[in-house]
C-alpha cells in the first residue's frame, strides 16, 4: 500500500517537474526572441540616424538636386 502511495506521489512529482522544465523552456525562448526583436530594432534605429537607409540617401540627392536648381536660378 505504501509503496503504491509512494509510486504514485513519485510520478505526481515527476509530472510537475516536467511542466516547470517546459515553462522554463517557453520562457528562455520567450527572451531570445525578444532579444533578437531587440537586435532588429536596434540595427535599423542606428540606420535610420545615420542616415544609411535609401529613403535618407535618396532625400540627400533630392535636396542636393533642389539646391543646384536654385543657385542656377538666382
């Protein structure tokens, strides 16, 4: 009778443990995906003010276009 009690308490426990190991698994996953997230954010950030994407690259050529018209008009 005991042993039986003791076996089933044993799996009980066995049952709890794997479910922390999963939660604590989801959880780590949970964190590098929001480091990476993090990371993305971060690389395009440093871009958008330094000025390496198109759009900036592409308004800097406008403008230098517009200030060439404007000093062969004046």
């Amino acid at each position: 009778m005991i042993i039986i009690l003791l076996s089933k308490l044993t799996s009980v426990f066995q049952i709890i443990d794997d479910k922390i190991d999963f939660i604590i698994f989801l959880f780590e996953g949970f964190l590098i995906i929001i480091f990476i997230l993090i990371c993305i954010w971060f690389y395009g950030f440093i871009r958008k003010n330094l000025g390496l994407d198109k759009q900036t690259q592409e308004l800097k050529k406008i403008r230098k276009l517009l200030e060439e018209i404007n000093l062969k008009d004046n």
